[in-house]
C-alpha cells in the first residue's frame, strides 16, 4: 500500500479506482487489456494520483483479491465449524454472497493465484476435519485425494462462472455433500 495516511479523501479515491477497475475487468475480461491510462480517464483522476496510490494495474489486483481473501479468511462461521456438512453450507452460501466478485474474477485467466488460495483454505480444512476424525481407519493419500476432489470442483466452479458448465451451483453443493459422505464411508471401513 503506498500511501501511508489513509484519510477519508485517500479511502474514496482507492475505492473509486478499485471500482473502475471491476467495471473494466467486467467488460475486458482479462487483466492485461485494461491500462492505467484508460483506468485514470474513465475515473477521471490524474496518473499522479493512480501511482500515489498503486504501482501498477496489478497491484489494484492484488487488493481486489486480499479484500476476497480476507472476507473468506474473516467468516468464523465457515472456518470454525467442525461438520463437513456445515462446512459446504457455508462455503457455498459465502460463495453466492460474494457470486459477482468470483464471476469477475473467474472470468480472467489471471485468477490462478486466488484460486490457489482458496483451494488451500478449503483442503485444510477438509484434511483437519478428517484428521480430526477417529473413524477414519485409512489415512493413506487422504491428503492427495481431497486435495484432487477441491481442485476438481473449484475448475467446475470457474467454469460455471464463466457460463461453460452444466451444473449451476446448487449442484456442485450436492455433490460436494454426496462425495464426501462417500468419501467418509471408504475411509471409515462402512
């Protein structure tokens, strides 16, 4: 962040930049077509200003995605649940709230990193879940196959956010609670 001091006028400028950038990516669809120049016409702020506050389009990125990031790592009900079906509850829900900022960003190619993130907070809370479980009697590549499950559903996720998949959200739900309950019945010896 460079600027040190943020006043009321600062907290309003980032936000009217943030805001043209998502109107932009909206629009674009990626991340590289969209230039400081056209960013600082259309927010009807000088370059001065943009740079007072940013390096560069990716680091408006960056806190595009920290805000998403931070919003999932902020919801205690999601995180400190300890039912996988409470779990999926909560993701799914936290997703649809929070559905336009995904679409957006699952509409770049650009989205890698905070897919990447988000799919590292969901294994290690599946993985906690089971670890914490005494039913589990095979542990071996329990990790490796969870891991494989959340990357599988999170591609199916970005492709229903870009409108290429067949299975709208509340499908994807079902199956995560039917995969797991699967999962957990191979894994306990049932």
């Amino acid at each position: 962040m460079k600027v040190k001091n943020l006043n009321n006028s600062s907290v309003k400028t980032r936000k009217l930049i943030k805001d043209t950038f998502i109107e932009m990516l909206a629009e674009k669809k990626e991340i590289s077509k969209i230039s400081v120049s056209e960013l600082v016409e259309r927010a009807h702020i000088c370059r001065a200003t943009f740079y007072a506050h940013f390096d560069d389009i990716y680091g408006v990125v960056e806190e595009f995605e920290r805000e998403i990031t931070d919003k999932f790592y902020s919801n205690v009900k999601l995180l400190a649940t300890d039912d996988y079906e409470k779990f999926f509850e909560e993701l799914f829900e936290f997703m649809g709230k929070n559905r336009e900022n995904y679409r957006l960003m699952c509409r770049t190619n650009d989205f890698l990193f905070s897919a990447e993130k988000l799919s590292g907070i969901i294994i290690n809370k599946l993985t906690e879940l089971c670890n914490a479980s005494r039913d589990i009697k095979d542990r071996q590549f329990l990790e490796i196959e969870i891991s494989v499950f959340v990357e599988g559903l999170l591609c199916e996720y970005v492709k229903y956010c870009r409108g290429l998949a067949a299975a709208p959200a509340k499908q994807l739900y079902q199956f995560a609670l039917n995969w797991y309950k699967t999962f957990m019945k191979q894994r306990c010896g049932q």
